[in-house]
C-alpha cells in the first residue's frame, strides 16, 4: 500500500462496539479512487451486529447522561486534541479513501476537529428557563435532556466532518452514538474511534458500524425502539426513505440533504472576488459538496468578462492524485459520478450550451475530469435543476434582479446560495429572498462550526454546529410544580 502512516495504528479495519474492537464474518474492500488500489478491507457487519451495538449504546447512556457537562466536555476536548495532533495522518487516510488533495484533506480535519472543540465548550451551556408560573401557587422550569441513542447515516464527500458535525452534539448533551459510515469510506470513521477510546470516551458512548449494506443498517436503525433519533447526511431520495422508515416509531430527525445552490453575480459586485468565490464555491472537493454552486447566474453587463475569468482561472486548476504535490482537483469518487458529469455537459451542449474550458475526461484516465465552464446555460438544461456533484460551472445570462432571484427560488431545494453585489439595499433584499437555509453574501464559504449549517425546503431538517446544534439533540421537559 502506499499509505504511509506515522502512527500506521490509525489505519483500523474492524468495527468499534462497546469499547472493543470486533470482526465480522465478511469484509468489504475500500479502494484508492485515485489509483483503483485496494487499501483495505473492513469488517462487514449485518442487521444482528447492527441491534447489538444499539443495544451497547443505549446501556452506555444513563452513566453518560448523568456526567457534568464538564466532564463530557473534558473527554470531548481530548479528543480534539487528539485528531489535532493526529491531523496529518487523519489526511492520508482520507485522501487514500475519497480522492480530495491531502491539503484540503487537512482542512476537513481541523473542521470536524472545531466541531468537537466547540461542542466541548458548550457542553456546559444547556439551559433550561424558568417561566414565572400561571397561578399563584405555580412554579414552572423547563428542563433540556439529552434524546437518547442517536443512529448516524453519513456520506463518503466528508468522511471525518459529517460524522464529527453529529458525533460531537450528541456526546456533549448526553446522547450516545451509533455511527454507520459510508460503505466508500469507513477508515476515517474508525480512525476517529480509535482516538476516542484514546480520549477515555466511556465504552458504548460511541460505536462505528460499517457494513456494505446500507440499506438493511438503516432499516434497524430506523425500527429500534432503542433509538431516539436518526440523523443523516446525504441525498434527498435517501432522506425520504428514512423519513418513511421512522414514521412507526416516530423518530426525531436531523437531515442534511441535497441542495441546488445558486451563485449569483450582480453587475455592481467586485469581478475579481466574486470569481474568487466562485472557484471556492463551485471546485471545492471537485463539485462534491451540497453546498457547491451548483448554478452561476451573471448579469448580463459583466457576463463575459466573469466568464472570461472563471474559465482563465479553472485553466489553472490542477487535476491529478491527491497526494502530488500541487494537485487542487482529485479523481470523482467513481464511475457513476463521471457518468453524472458527462450526461448533464451533453444534456447542456444539446440544448445550445458552449464548453469554454474542460468538458471532457482528462487524459490521467480513471475518474479524472477537466473543470469545466459552461456558457449560454438556461433554466431548461439539467444543470439548473439537478445536483451535479461535479467540476461543472453552467453560466446562465440575466438582466433584473428579480428575475435573478425566480430562477434561483425555481428548485425543491434550499440549502445553500450565495450572491456577490456591493449596493447594501439589494444585499438585503436577496438575502431575504432567497429560499435557502444559508447564504454566502460576497463570500464563497460559509462552513464552520460557529454558524447553524442546515437547509429549507426538500434540502432538510435541522442545524449542525452553533449554539442552535445542540437543541437537534435535546428534549424539553417542563415541570409544574404546584402547591407552593
Ligand atoms: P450520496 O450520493 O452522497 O452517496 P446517498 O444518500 O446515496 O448520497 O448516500 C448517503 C449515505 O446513505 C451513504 O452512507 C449510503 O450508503 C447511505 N444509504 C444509501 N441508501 C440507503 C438506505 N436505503 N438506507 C440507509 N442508508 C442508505
């Protein structure tokens, strides 16, 4: 193999139940979609294994509970310092499995990091309230409690982050943890594992599960009466599934779905940082988050220089394995990916589209595809109406505002948009217009673990990170007391 570890103990194969670390009677391989190279294979664990880490949990969780949320937050905070001092490895091992460039590979650990940081912080800020009571001899308090056992579902795009967003909410309230990693990329979840028993993180707290079959997982995670909530990240079709799934026990949810995020440029922004933006917004992670732009309107005063620029600096960008020195845009994580890719730059060119840079596989052959910028783009192609999920930017031409924002409203989701103009009226009025749970307004990134992420519309429920993250996690119970 050629993942080289400084700490090669990282590199951990088996599941994590109950504090040990067991095999399964199968294995699943992951594979390097960089190179096709087998890095390993990872227990395979069914429905019954799946039931016996709930069950793990959901003992764990009174003596969890009962802790200060200092003391929760003590081992949280270990464990940060954990994946912080462990960051470099935690990369390689992400790169091996997902394909995104070691250094941005980095940046997702020190970003899954902060949400353990700050969750450790706020362990200690659950607050209740005290209402002045309804009659006289009335006393009313409002309590927050932990939900319970929490069941995870997460995608292969952030192996570390999307499970640490989840993980570290949950831990620090009191809530104990059953996590299933995405089948592509279940080496980062266990090496978070690893670093948790690490942190002295009590056994059963927090297990990783992963299994091939996702769909027999999610089923028992959804039914267990054990279980209080599934939260997930992933696609919309997903999501309803599970929905649907959790309807007999009547689950509380958390979903990040899919998004359709909109970038719009007015003619009074600053050209140079909006195309900046653009580039961070459209080609981190090669297209592959669900808060990559996914459509780009320009007005059309600036449209050809914006366009000019975009596709003079994605020349720039340089395709190649994750861990080369230099390398900005890694392989698509698989076949179907690039597949997605091609269909929707056909779909596009079909309907009067122009490929101005990129538009094909690259010559590294495997997953590899040039970023590509498209112009001419309408609201009848694909592009504007499906998640890519790739290294695609389509230009659509506008002239008012308003019309700007119809078409960026004209989608079932509503995750992320962003816009870039300088006239602090219109700043105003777009980002209340838009239909969308967060926007970047002349910025292009907008995660971090001090802002409520989290979408509207078909793009989900709920809030990962900020002082809001931990109500997801939290029951209210309220007391009336009588007789005073
Ligand atoms: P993506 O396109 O990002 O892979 P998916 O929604 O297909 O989005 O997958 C997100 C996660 O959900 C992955 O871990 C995947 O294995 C899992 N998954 C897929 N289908 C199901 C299902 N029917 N039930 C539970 N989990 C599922």
């Amino acid at each position: 193999s050629t993942l080289k570890l400084t700490d090669p103990s990282l590199l951990e194969t088996r599941a994590y139940v109950n504090g040990e670390w067991v095999e399964a009677g199968k294995t699943f391989a992951v594979h390097n979609p960089a190179t096709g190279e087998q890095i390993a294979e990872v227990a395979d664990l069914g429905i019954a294994d799946a039931a016996g880490a709930i069950d793990a949990a959901y003992a764990a969780k009174p003596a969890w509970a009962v802790l200060t949320g200092k003391e929760r937050g003590a081992l949280l905070r270990r464990w940060y310092d954990l994946m912080i001092g462990n960051a470099d490895d935690l990369a390689r091992i992400l790169t091996a499995e997902m394909g995104k460039p070691w250094p941005e590979a980095r940046g997702e650990i020190l970003y899954g990091a902060s949400f353990i940081e700050w969750f450790a912080e706020e362990a200690k800020r659950v607050y209740g309230d005290v209402i002045p009571g309804h009659q006289r001899d009335k006393r009313i308090v409002v309590l927050k409690q932990p939900v319970g056992v929490v069941g995870s579902i997460t995608p292969w795009n952030f192996p570390n982050a999307m499970i640490a967003r989840k993980v570290a909410p949950a831990l620090a309230v009191g809530c104990t943890f059953v996590a299933r990693p995405a089948e592509l990329t279940p080496l980062s979840a266990l090496a978070m594992a690893v670093l948790a028993e690490r942190a002295g993180i009590p056994a059963g707290v927090f297990n990783v599960i992963p299994s091939s079959d996702a769909s027999a997982i999610g089923k028992e995670l959804c039914a267990n009466e054990k279980v209080a909530k599934i939260t997930f990240t992933g696609s919309t079709r997903v999501g309803r599934i599970l929905m649907k799934q959790c309807s007999d026990t009547i689950k509380k949810m958390s979903l990040e779905l899919g998004g359709n995020a909109p970038f719009i440029v007015f003619d009074d922004a600053d050209i140079d940082a909006a195309v900046e933006g653009a580039m961070i917004a459209k080609y981190r992670n090669n297209g592959q988050t669900c808060v990559c732009a996914n459509r780009i309107y320009v007005q059309t005063g600036i449209y050809d220089i914006f366009a000019e620029k975009l596709a003079s600096r994605t020349r720039a960008l340089s395709v190649g394995d994750g861990f080369e020195e230099g390398v900005t845009i890694g392989p698509l994580i698989n076949e179907a990916a690039v597949k997605k890719v091609e269909a929707h730059i056909a779909d596009a060119v079909g309907k009067g589209a122009e490929v101005v840079e990129g538009g094909t596989r690259s010559n590294l052959g495997g997953t590899f595809f040039r970023p590509t910028v498209l112009t001419g783009v309408t609201q009848t192609m694909r592009v504007a109406h499906e998640e890519t999920f790739g290294p695609v930017a389509p230009l659509i031409r506008f002239e008012h505002e308003a019309e700007a924002i119809s078409m960026a409203n004209d989608s079932e989701f509503g995750l992320a948009g962003y816009f870039y103009s300088r006239d602090h009226a219109r700043v105003w009025r777009v980002a209340e217009a838009l239909e969308t749970g967060m926007v970047g307004i002349n910025t292009g990134l907008i995660s971090t673990e001090v802002a409520p992420f989290g979408g509207i519309k078909q793009s989900g429920l709920g809030r990962e990170g900020s002082k809001f993250g931990s109500d997801d996690f939290l029951e209210i119970k309220y007391l009336c007391m009588g007789e005073i």
